[in-house]
C-alpha cells in the first residue's frame, strides 16, 4: 500500500490578535511533502499574518504548530525554523541593502565562515541565481541598495532556495513575482515546478491567479483570518476562485478606457527624453492620457518617471513638465511610506499645504480628507490614526493611491504600483484612474504586468535605457512589447 506524503507542516486552530484586529481566526493548514498549495485572499485576509507564524516570526495566541510530525509549538521561532528546512522571501524584503549580495547569503548560512567564506558565499549565490534566472546581470560583489527592486527580489529568491548543511524542505513565496517582468516571473515559476518534482514544498502567494492556478496542486483561500476554501487547484477556474474570495466587483473587471476624442491632440502635459536616447524619439503625454511604460524590469522606466519627478515645475534639457506632479512609489517601504507615521499622515502629507490655516494645519480638515480616501479606496483599518505598518501590504499601497489621488497634482507617476495588491483592489483602482483621467489628470504608468498595459491610451517600450517603441493601444500586442524588450525596434 502506498504511504501517504509526510506532512512538512501541520498548524491546527492558530488564532492571532493586534489589539482589536483579528489577523488570524482558528487556521487549520497542513503542507505535504512535494506539495505546491497556493493561499490567496484579498489584502487583509490574514495572509501575510499567517506566513510570519509559518517563518517563526510570530507567535500566535493560540494554537498547535507541528513540523514533519512534531509538536514544537512552544518552541518555535526564527530559527528552529531554518534548522528544519523552513525558508521564507517576505513581500517586503529583508535583504541588507549596504552589503553585497554575497554578504546576503553569508548572513542566511552561518556555517560560511573561514577565510574564503567570501568566494565560497559567491559561488553559492551566483549558481543559485543561474539556476532560477538564467541571463540575469547579478554580480556577486553588488551593493544590494544600488539594485533595482526587481533584482533585489531576485537575490532573495535565490537566496531562499540556497542549501548548505541545513535541509531544504518548504520554501514560503510571498507575492515573489510582484516586481518582477513577465519573462523572469516565468522563470522563477518553472523553477518552482521542478522544486517540487524533486520533493520540496512550496507554499505561493499571489494576487496572480493565473500563477497560483498554473503552479500550484491545491490552493486554499483566506477571508477575515480564516480558511474559507481548501480544494485541489483543477477544482478552481480563475471566476470561481475570485467567487471563493469574496469578490463583489465584476470578475472581469472594467472595460478598457475608451478612445479619448481627438486621440494623442490637445494639451501635452509631459514631454521627455531619455538621456541615453539617440535618435528623437520622446516621451509625449497629453493632459487626460493613461500613458503606459513597458518592457523587461530594470531597464530605464523607473528612472524616466524619476527624471520627470524631479523636472516638475522647472524643467531640463530633457523633459518639460506643465504642472504639479505626484508619484505612487512601487518600492513603498524604501520611497513611500514614513513608518514612523499614522496612516492619516501618511495620506495627507502630500496636501498640508493646502490646510494651513493662520500659520497652522487645520486638523478638521486633514482628518476629514484621511476619512474621505479611507473610504474611496477602502483602506481596512479601524483608526486612522493607527501606525501605518500595522496595514497588510496592499493596503499601504493603496494609501500611496490616497496620498496622489487626493492631492492636487495633475500629472501622477505610477512606478509599478500595484505590488501586493489583490485583484479586487485592482479592478477598482483601474477604474479609478479611468474616471480620474475622464477628468483630465494625466498619469505615467510603468507595470511589469502587460495586462495592465490594455488600460493605456498608449505605450512606450523601454530596453536599455531608452525608447524602443511607442504603441498605440489599437496596435498593442504582447508579441509587439516583448519583440520590442529583446530586439531594438526602429
């Protein structure tokens, strides 16, 4: 008779409680051997919660933690953890941003010491990333700050699935692929399906239903801290999985912008050139335009939308921008959120301004305009005044939407904002940005989703630093964005 998979981990009625939010509601989750399950959930379901009780970070209140058949509830942390093959990559990532990359995998494996850890941690690291993400420019020597965040997340993918002397036996991906470009999110999932032919579990969070549905074997779905679904992944379609979260918006979500009247004619509001540009091809965004910036990650949007950050109100050899400007940061915990700030500050820092009020900030009316986009993007917290990290992942986010959206700016830059964002907030964020452009505010979107690029009125193609190609959205294809991200278009 065949004996059934050995069970890595085993957690049976963990609860947990932040003061009067209840993260987790009696979580029943086994993991087996050589088994991909998918948890997905809306932001706020108690997922993120849930893997940090999973890493050992966490301590619930209550409830039984069993690993590979023993109860170590009592004792688990951190490190028991690692020393029983249990890895976790956090949405927001932990690596060290003043050491290299190599000194990142030594701080992960202890047992690197001698006076080649250096070259040894090297070798470690840099065959790891080869392995997952064949092509990838990594060095070993690179400063982890100097590093785009969708290679930062890379380094900590890598890292994860690194081995020495201890064994590897469930790897936690939480929303891994949320700053990373089509083709390396593809190579990352691949990996993950040999991972486990070879026996190692893997548990994935995304907001990517078509990644958890294409990986995973069984997927389990999260609401209000609680499992409300546990089936085999070929008994979810994409309709019913959204069903299963609690979806209330149209599973197919908003239609496409319409045709602007007069398409690419009336005011431009933003014109730029990328420095490293040599032919005359630009940048041009009139004012109610969606204008989308494409192309494999790391190579240039992020520093166009920078470059026309900071050209706002003054202008420069190479962009001239005609009005205020606000920007919603992808890489939130390093350029968007203040972590020292309520929730309320953080929303309306961006318009005090405005408030003053006989040398003062009216407080009626920053409480009152916190309260507003608290409900306009359905932030889920019950105070805005509570600190901003005690928000999930997503709603953070969307108080970087609330901050721009809710300022005076007519021209806002999207630098890949919807990282950890679930697909209920997506659909109501796109429809947001659609009424906001009918009303004449322009936005700069760069996504790594090509999905996402249907919403824009154009589209700009990016390799190496400079325009490859621009699209209108009636010649968009995704054969069209990926031919122009490998091959210089005309």
């Amino acid at each position: 008779m065949t004996r059934p998979p050995q069970q890595i981990v085993d957690l049976t009625d963990v609860a947990m409680s932040f003061g009067a939010v209840r993260a987790l509601a009696g979580v029943d989750l086994a993991v087996a051997a050589g088994e991909c399950v998918g948890l997905v959930g809306h932001n706020g379901a108690g997922k993120s919660t849930l893997v940090n009780v999973l890493a050992g970070g966490l301590i619930p209140d209550r409830g039984r933690i069993k690993v590979a058949g023993e109860d170590i509830t009592h004792r688990f942390n951190v490190r028991t953890a690692h020393q029983h093959g249990i890895r976790c990559v956090f949405q927001e990532l932990s690596l060290c941003p003043n050491l290299t990359v190599a000194e990142n995998a030594r701080i992960f494996h202890a047992r690197l010491r001698g006076m080649s850890w250096k070259r040894r941690a090297a070798a470690l690291i840099g065959a790891k990333l080869d392995e997952i993400f064949p092509g990838h420019d990594i060095l070993p020597h690179d400063i982890i700050g100097d590093l785009s965040i969708g290679r930062r997340q890379m380094v900590e993918i890598a890292r994860a699935f690194t081995v020495t002397v201890e064994p590897l036996d469930l790897v936690i991906l939480d929303e891994p692929t949320s700053s990373l470009d089509a083709v390396t999110a593809g190579q990352l999932l691949a990996f993950v399906r040999r991972q486990v032919a070879m026996g190692t579990s893997v548990i994935l969070i995304s907001h990517m239903l078509g990644e958890v549905l294409g990986t995973c074997s069984r997927i389990v779905v999260m609401k209000d801290g609680g499992v409300v679904a546990a089936k085999p992944a070929a008994a979810f379609n994409r309709e019913s999985l959204v069903s299963a979260m609690g979806t209330v918006v149209e599973v197919q979500g908003v239609a496409p912008r319409p045709e602007i009247a007069g398409s690419r004619q009336g005011e431009v509001m933003v014109e730029a050139r990328s420095r490293r540009q040599l032919n005359d091809r630009k940048l041009v965004a009139h004012r109610g335009e969606v204008i989308g910036l494409a192309g494999l990650a790391g190579h240039g949007q992020t520093r166009m939308l920078l470059q026309i950050f900071a050209a706002a109100g003054k202008g420069d050899l190479f962009a001239e921008v005609r009005g205020p400007v606000a920007i919603i940061a992808g890489d939130r915990q390093t350029d968007g959120i203040f972590p020292l700030w309520s929730i309320g500050q953080n929303v309306t820092i961006r318009s005090l301004r405005g408030m003053v009020r006989r040398l003062l900030i009216d407080s009626d009316q920053e409480r009152a305009m916190a309260a507003t986009w608290q409900q306009k993007m359905r932030i889920k917290t019950p105070n805005m005044d509570d600190n901003i990290l005690t928000l999930s992942g997503g709603n953070q986010q969307k108080a970087l939407f609330a901050r721009a959206l809710g300022s005076d700016a007519g021209i806002v830059l999207m630098d890949d904002p919807m990282r950890g964002v679930d697909v209920g907030t997506k659909i109501e964020v796109y429809d947001r940005i659609r009424q906001e452009a009918a009303g004449g505010r322009t936005f700069l979107w760069y996504t790594t989703e090509i999905d996402e690029l249907k919403y824009c009125d154009h589209v700009y193609v990016f390799r190496n630093g400079i325009i490859v190609d621009d699209i209108p959205r009636d010649e968009l294809t995704e054969a069209r964005v990926l031919s122009a991200s490998f091959h210089e278009a005309a």
